[in-house]
C-alpha cells in the first residue's frame, strides 16, 4: 500500500510472483512465525500426546484363572490398577496390563475376566472401549471403570458391569477393592452372596 497525498494506491498481490522470485534465485524470507510452527506443532504433538501403558503380566500364564486389564496411562488410573493386581496375584491369577489402544488386538475370550477402564470424552466412552463393549460377546465378563468428572454421568447402553468414578487419589483404594470384589463375582460366582 502506498499512500500519495489524500489518495490510497493498492498494488496487486499476485501469489506468482513469489514463486517466480524464488525460481529466480531470490531468497524469499518466512517470516519468524511462520518457523516456529513446525516447533510448536512438535512440541505440542509430544506434549499433549497420550502416552502407551507399557504390557506386563503378573503370575502364572496357566493359572486357572486369568484376568485381563486394559487402560489409559494416568496417575489416577495406576493407582487403581496397581491395587487391583496386588490384590488378584495373592490368588494366584494370572493377570495381563495392557494399554486400551491394544485391546483390539488382545484375544479378550481366552481370559475369564476383563477390565476395561477409560475416560468420559464430551460424555461418551473412549472409542476403543465403547466399541469393545459393544462388541464383545460374553458381556458377563467384563467390568467396565470410566473416570469422568463427577459420578453421576453413566455410559448408556454397555449392558456391562460399569463403573463411574471421579479421578480422585483418596478414591483410588476403594474402587480398587469393588473393582476386585466385581471381578472375584465373576471367576467365583458361586462364593457371591
């Protein structure tokens, strides 16, 4: 833009002639933000990323008994789980930890109970539970824990046992202990009340 006295002159933008500059052998200067953002972009990807819980497994692989866990990497939700096995290997089961992300790919039948704990995102399940619970065809075996902002919200239509808890550490131990006390109901449903 240039301004000549009271009059506003406005150059054409043609978006050729940078290239034409740059095919001339000009060097076209970006400016500094348009460098960050691949910076940024990274950063932020790694960031904000969420991070794999890593495969363990606890106790004998031909335990008469074997429990799958499947979850999200999360201070809240290790706590959780590392109660939950401390609890089920004094059983002597077998117990496998896996991240939610592989669920897909874990043979879930060949175990004789399932945990599957998530997070409520804009109030539904996280995707790769919501479609494992709809899918899984034995629905009596699975217990299904989502942390969400307050208890009140419940998943609708899992025709599984769910659970809704806020992530909060005082709360870990108990639900823990239901979450036990749920699956010990389904490998001996005869000892329920």
């Amino acid at each position: 833009m240039k301004v000549k006295g009271l009059v506003i002159e406005i150059q054409h933008f043609d978006p050729r002639a940078r290239t034409s500059r740059q095919q001339e052998g000009y060097k076209v200067k970006k400016g500094p933000i348009k460098a960050l953002v691949p910076v940024i972009v990274g950063l932020a990807f790694c960031g904000c990323a969420a991070k794999a819980v890593n495969t363990t497994e606890w106790g004998d692989l031909q335990a008469a008994q074997r429990v799958l866990i499947a979850t999200q990497k999360s201070e809240f939700k290790e706590a959780v789980v590392s109660r939950i096995v401390e609890d089920l290997e004094k059983d002597l089961f077998y117990v496998k930890v896996i991240d939610l992300k592989k669920l897909k790919n874990e043979p879930a039948n060949d175990y004789d109970a399932v945990v599957v704990i998530n997070t409520c995102k804009a109030w539904r399940l996280t995707g790769g539970a919501s479609k494992f619970v709809k899918e899984f065809p034995d629905k009596d075996k699975v217990v299904l824990l989502t942390t969400a902002g307050g208890e009140d919200w419940k998943p609708k239509k899992v025709e599984v046992d769910a659970i809704t808890s806020a992530s909060k550490a005082p709360k870990a131990d108990p639900l823990a202990e239901d979450i036990v006390a749920r699956v010990r109901k389904i490998l001996n449903p005869d000892d329920a009340i």
